[in-house]
C-alpha cells in the first residue's frame, strides 16, 4: 500500500509540473500581430508592375489623313452658343409676370409658367400647384439651391446661356458654364447600353447620327427632375430626339420631341434655337462656388462675397 501511495504522489506531481510547463511555455510566445489595416480599394499597380524605359526619339502619332478629310467634312458649329427666348423650356407657350429689376436679371419670377405640356391630369395637377407654391413664396428648385445640376433635358432650354460645341469625328461634345457640365454625344455608331449596363446620370445617355448637315440624336437614361425653374416635373422615363442642324450663319435651330411614357399623354414638341457668340471655349463655371446660393425657409438668396456673417 505504501508504493501505491507513494506512485500515486509521483505521478500527480509530474502531472502538476507539466501543466505548469505547458502554461509558461504558451506564456512565453510572442503574442500574434494584429492584421495591418488595408487601403481602401484596390491596388492602383501591381506590385510587379514597372514603367517602361524612356523611348528615344519617340513622337506622338500625327492624325491621320482620313481622320484630318471626316473632320473637315464635318459642319462648323464649334464656339460658344447662346440660348435665345429665355430661360423657360418652352418659351413660345409660356407666360412669365413683368420684371421691373431690369439691372439684375435671376430667371423666371414666381408664377411663371410652361402651357403646352400635354401632362396627364395627375402631373397637371402636381405641376399648378408647384406654381402656386412658387407665388406664395416656396420655390424648390434643387438646381438653384445648388443640390444639383441641371442636367438634361433641362440643358436644351431651361438654362441661362448655352453650350460650347466642339464637333469631332465619332462625336459631339456639349460643354456648359453651369456647374462645369458636360454632354458627349457619341456619332461612331454604338448603342445605348442595354438592361443593368444604361446607368441613370444627370445628362443621360446620347447617341447620334448625321443625316445630311442635320444632327440626329437619342437620349435616354436621365434622372427624375424638371424643365426649368417653373418646376415643371418628368421622370426618368423621359427619352429626347433631337434634330439640331445650322439654318443661318452663326444660328441652330433644335427641334425636340420629347416622350415620357409615367407623365405625358403623347409626344411634346419643342423648338429652340441658338446663337454663336463668339469661337472662344468658355470658362470654368462656378456658380455655386463659395456657397453664394443659400436657402433660407424655402426661398433661394443670393449671398455676396463677405456677406454670410451679417446678413443672416
């Protein structure tokens, strides 16, 4: 009995010396290295990626004949353009309250409206009382309160100025002084993207093609918004044709049909034209640079350089 004893001892005291090996030795690993935070998104480079020695001698490739003979087959309308009629979509349906500030002129009063929209009656009823609320003092104008730009359709007519042009074989491009916007109108024959691919935007998606000296264009894939400042509204569903071709020297003339299946009882027809100013591209936009446009219980004022702190 006394060996048993005396080997049970031995062995719980090796047992016992064991654990507290094992626990020292689990003590004395380093502890694990905390996961380096990642950078967000992914690589720019591969890590093996390496730029190319210098080129001696290398010369950027000069356009090609054929390009140089498409581009001087291709009418002239680059310069800037003014948009003539006002800053109403459709001027020649509208109707606008008398301005007596002539020294200062910020767009359409309160109360100014576009007549010859065929809305259903629902949208009808929505846009009179958008007009209403402009009278009474409430305009909610997202462009205006400098949310948003004004994208199109509104581009074509519900904005002051207008665009530069610059004509390009394959495309056309719109450049607008307002919000430093920018309008591609793609000439090299693809479609609009299908399904999931058409991506909604401010400026939708454009594609054109040229009929004589006449420009035809298809836009799609605009977000919700409105005409001009009147709030005049249309849906995402809204598509344009265009038909823009010069009628006079330093003179377009634009004719829309616009179709908007949520909010119109058939297609709208609109013609606008525009005037070239001058060859010159325009300067960087910058509107709401500074904050110079603020709201202010529903109501938009125009606050001057150094003028935050006192007048609020």
């Amino acid at each position: 009995m006394d060996y048993i004893k005396h080997t049970s001892r031995i062995l719980v005291a090796a047992a016992l010396w064991g654990a507290l090996a094992a626990s020292a030795a689990v003590a004395a690993q380093p502890a694990p290295a905390k996961p380096q935070a990642q950078p967000f998104g992914p690589p720019l480079l591969p890590p093996t990626w390496r730029a190319p020695a210098a080129q001696q001698g290398f010369k950027a490739p000069a356009f090609s004949a054929e390009y140089l003979q498409q581009l001087a087959q291709l009418p002239d309308w680059n310069g800037s353009w003014f948009m003539i009629g006002g800053y109403l979509f459709d001027p020649s349906n509208a109707w606008l309250p008398p301005n007596d500030d002539e020294a200062f002129d910020t767009g359409p009063l309160e109360g100014s409206v576009v007549r010859n929209i065929p809305y259903k009656p629902e949208y009808q009823k929505h846009y009179d009382k958008t007009v209403v609320d402009a009278i009474n003092g409430l305009v909610n104008d997202p462009v205006g309160g400098c949310q948003q730009p004004h994208g199109m359709p509104r581009e074509l007519g519900g904005i002051p100025g207008g665009p530069e042009i610059i004509v390009l074989p394959g495309q056309v491009r719109m450049t607008y002084y307002w919000f430093n916007a920018t309008r591609r109108i793609y000439t090299d024959g693809r479609p609009h993207p299908a399904g999931v691919n058409l991506v909604p935007s401010y400026m939708g998606h454009s594609i054109g093609h040229w009929e004589g000296d006449t420009l035809v264009v298809d836009t799609v894939g605009m977000h919700e918004g409105v005409y001009d400042r009147t709030g005049a509204p249309h849906s995402d569903q809204v598509h344009v044709v265009e038909r823009i071709r010069m009628i006079a020297p330093d003179m377009i003339e634009s004719r829309m049909v616009i179709d908007d299946a949520v909010m119109l009882t058939k297609p709208w027809q609109v013609t606008r034209h525009l005037r070239r100013i001058n060859r010159q591209p325009q300067s960087d936009g910058a509107y709401c640079e500074g904050g110079r446009i603020e709201m202010d219980d529903g109501t938009q004022r125009l606050v001057l350089p150094g003028e935050k702190d006192t007048n609020k």
